[in-house]
C-alpha cells in the first residue's frame, strides 16, 4: 500500500460526508450564499433571460455553446457571463448544463437515446431491466439530467480517480499479487468505502430510507474493480499456499524416501558377512532412522542434526551397556563351558570320580591309614593336574580362557586342603 492509496480513502471519505452535508443544505441558502459572496457576478442579462425550471439547460449557461462564440464580439461580457454562471449558478442545487449537452448543443438528442435505452431495457424478456431501471429511479430523463453541480463535478472526479486507482489495482492482480493486511484494505476496505459513497449509504441509514439506488455509478464501478482485485488476489494467495504444501510434502517424503534408500543399502553393506535374518533386522531399523533423519532434515537441518546425535548418544550407552553385561556375566559362563568341556574327557572323569572315592573315604581313615591315603591322594592330584595341563591346548579358545585353568586347580587345591582337614582332625 502506497500514499496514493492512503489518500484515495481519505478523500473518498470526506467526499461521502461533504455530499451528505452538501444534500442538507437548502438550496436557497446556497443561493444566497454564493451571491452574497460575488455580488457583482450575481446576475447576467443574457444568462438570466429565461425563468423556471432547468432554464438554464434551455438558453444562456451552456459554457461550449453560449459563452464561448461570445468572446470574439464582446470579450468583457463573455468573461461576466462566465463568472456568472461558475461562480454562481454551478455551486447550486440545480447546476448548470454539461458543456455541448445544453438545448443549444446536442443534449436533445442525448435525452432522446435515453429514453430509447430506458424503454428497451424496461422491456427486457427476462424481467431484469425493471430491477436494473430501480437502481436509477432518482435519474428522471428530462433536462436535469445533463445538468451538473460542483457537488456533483466533485463526485464526479472523485469516482474517475477511484476506476483509474481500482484498474491499477485489477492489473496487478492479474499479474498474480498476492493478498496481505496492506492489499486487503486496498481492494476489500477501499472497495467498501466505494460503495458506501456510490450507494449513498450513510444518507440511507441515517434518513431511514426505502430502497436504496445509485448515486454514482464511478464509484460503484471502482468498487465492483476492488472487490473483483481482492477475489483474484485471495485466490492467488490460496493457490500460492496449496502449491508451497504440495511441494513441501513432495520434499519431505522425498527425504524420508531417500534417506530410508540409502540406510538400508548401507546397513545390507556392511552386515554382509552376518546371517540374513541379522541383516534384514539391523537393515530395518538403519533405514528407519535413516527416514526419520531425512523428513527432520527436510524441515530443518538443525533438527536432523539433533536427532543423529541423539541416535548416536543411544548406541554409545547401549554398547556400554553391552559390554558391562558381559563382564559381570563372563567368568561363571566360562567356568561352566570349561568343566562340562573337561568332563566329556573319560580320563578326567576317572581321575575326578578316584578323587571324589578319596574324599569319601577320609572319615573312615585310622591314624595307621591316613599316610597311605595321603599318599594316594597326593598322586591323584598330581594326576589331575597333569591332565588338565594336557587338556588346555585342546579345548576351544572361546570356552578355556586362561583365568578358566586357575578357577579349576584353585578348586582342586580348596579340596585337597579340606581332605588334608580331615585326615588331621581324623589322626587325632
């Protein structure tokens, strides 16, 4: 919206309230006014030589027509005549003839193509001409109709700046401008103030009158411009909105598309060596996060970004948690795996089931036995221990670590020394 808008308004604004004001006032009063205020110029011999009613349609007020022949033969009375009839007959009610269109000019045959057209459309077939004619009941077709007043020159200019200012309006719509606060008020508000003063609303209201007809057709037209620039321009704006959706929409599922593409070929790479239900999991999920991470990025970089370290924050604490898991779980799973491997060894398991006949045997030991028993018992832990020895290289890597070999010769030694216990407690 520019100044010109602004002060298009302002002046159609103060043009309505001046009409109302102007339409209040008596004509004698204005009359009065007007020769009071030039009263050298209050009466003209040629001009006033008819009396009545739209006289000076008939002879004597016509600018093109009465006073401009005049200047050639009497300069001095064609300059007083025309200060008469500007000065003191046009700001009155009743005005004075549109310049060419008096009696004297072609203003006859200009009533005459009215009433023409008025009598065709009153006989239009679809019945819309009487409805049309209703809007222009307060214009008779006779001689006053071609006559013009400042009030009306006024509105007159008012309404021609208001079609050129709405044409502009309508071009630049049609180009595809948009609608805004600013464009809103410049179609839709001004195009309100237009037909406020075209309909002449505010006298309407306030005189409570019936019906409501046309008091400039400029203005109306300017309003109908508006309000046709305020359609195209809203619908510029709501066709400028769908397409910016759509294409927002193409771009996100877009991204989520191509970024779950691209996770899931890249987790298929490098888990190419891991079992194909493995890979189908972990490639689900990849792409997945991967889609996740292309429709934020699509939105906002920043929030993709935000998402990846979150995704990358989860698998750190999950791998640590992994990891201690395994720890606190390593050595009783390999103790396990270690002493089922070594009891599959049909030498260990005689030397075992010798060592555990041994310990059995212990309570029943006298002090004469109990060197002979510590004897043996000290060659089958001799024997165990060889065995196990042997055994090591053996077993698999993954089930005999080298903390799993201390586990068990610990345990033997724990045995050996409650046997040890017991033929002492028993010798005594």
């Amino acid at each position: 919206m520019d100044g010109f808008t602004i002060g298009n308004a302002l002046i159609q604004t103060m043009g309505m309230a001046g009409h109302y004001w102007y339409a209040e006032l008596d004509s004698k009063v204005i009359r009065k006014f007007v020769d009071n205020a030039f009263p050298g110029l209050a009466s003209d011999p040629i001009a006033d030589c008819l009396d009545g009613r739209w006289h000076r349609w008939k002879e004597g007020h016509d600018l093109l027509t009465d006073v401009l022949p005049r200047i050639a033969t009497d300069p001095g009375g064609a300059l007083h005549q025309a200060g008469h009839i500007l000065l003191t007959d046009f700001p009155t009610t009743d005005g004075i003839p549109i310049p060419g269109l008096s009696a004297n000019g072609i203003g006859s045959h200009v009533l005459d193509l009215f009433k023409d057209a008025r009598s065709l459309i009153k006989s239009d077939p679809l019945g819309i001409g009487p409805h049309i004619l209703d809007l222009f009941k307060d214009y008779s077709i006779n001689s006053g109709l071609l006559c013009i007043n400042i009030d009306e020159a006024l509105q007159g200019g008012i309404g021609i700046m208001a079609v050129a200012e709405g044409h502009s309006d309508l071009i630049a719509a049609m180009n595809g401008g948009t609608l805004d606060g600013w464009t809103a008020f410049d179609t839709f508000g001004e195009g309100a103030i237009e037909l406020a003063a075209g309909l002449n609303l505010p006298h309407f209201i306030l005189t409570a009158s019936t019906g409501i007809t046309v008091h400039n057709p400029l203005l109306v037209a300017a309003a109908i411009e508006n309000a046709v620039s305020g359609a195209i321009r809203t619908f510029n704006t709501i066709q400028l909105a769908i397409d910016e959706m759509v294409t927002s929409i193409e771009e996100f599922f877009g991204a989520v598309l191509g970024g779950s593409i691209i996770g899931i070929g890249i987790s298929l790479f490098l888990s190419r060596k891991q079992s194909t239900s493995q890979r189908i999991q972990k490639a689900l999920i990849t792409g997945g996060r991967a889609a996740i991470l292309g429709g934020a990025g699509a939105i906002s970089p920043f929030l993709s970004l935000g998402l990846a370290a979150g995704f990358c924050f989860h698998e750190l604490c999950k791998s640590i948690i992994s990891g201690e898991a395994k720890v606190h779980e390593y050595k009783p799973d390999i103790f396990r795996v270690t002493l089922e491997s070594c009891m599959e060894s049909t030498s260990f398991r005689e030397a075992w089931e010798a060592y555990a006949t041994c310990q059995r045997s212990i309570e029943e030991l006298t002090a004469k036995q109990a060197s002979e028993i510590q004897g043996r018992l000290a060659s089958s832990m001799e024997a165990l221990s060889s065995l196990l020895n042997s055994m090591a290289p053996e077993l698999p890597a993954a089930t005999l670590p080298v903390d799993a070999k201390d586990d068990i010769t610990a345990m033997l030694n724990k045995q050996q020394e409650d046997i040890e216990q017991l033929i002492n407690s028993s010798t005594t």
